[in-house]
C-alpha cells in the first residue's frame, strides 16, 4: 500500500483547476512524497496523465470512490 503525504480535494472543481491544485501542491513535496487528488471532473482522467507526463512525476494510479475519482502522483 502506498503511504499518502498529501491530499488534494478539488472535488466539484472543473479544468484545469485539478491539475493546477496538483501542480501547486507538488512544488511544496520532497521528492518521493505521494500525492493523493480527489476530483469528479471527468476531464481529469486524462489531464492528470498527461500532467505527469509532462511534468515528470509518476502517475500511481485512479480508483473510483462514490462519486468521484482519486488519483496517486509520486513527485520526481
């Protein structure tokens, strides 16, 4: 199981907001710390993809929880 260092709630938040919550949250993180983003946008699965492509962090994964997506991002 992978230990969470943060959580970003960007639930009801529509593009690019999740992604740019997640981007700011990561400047703060030391390298290797897990970010954990809650969004229902449906854009999300795939800006937060190709976010960390981008950017070079590692995309861990998207569960669905009740109404809304969780996504795991280790920072580089």
């Amino acid at each position: 199981m992978t230990e969470i260092t943060e959580t970003v709630d960007a639930i009801g938040l529509l593009c690019p907001l999740p992604v740019l919550k997640a981007r700011k949250r990561l400047r703060s993180l030391t390298t290797g710390a897990v970010l954990q983003v809650l969004a229902d946008d449906p854009a999300a699965i795939l800006d937060m993809q190709h976010f960390c492509a981008e950017s070079g962090h590692t995309f861990l994964g998207q569960s669905d929880v009740d109404a809304h997506q969780v996504y795991l991002i280790r920072k580089k």
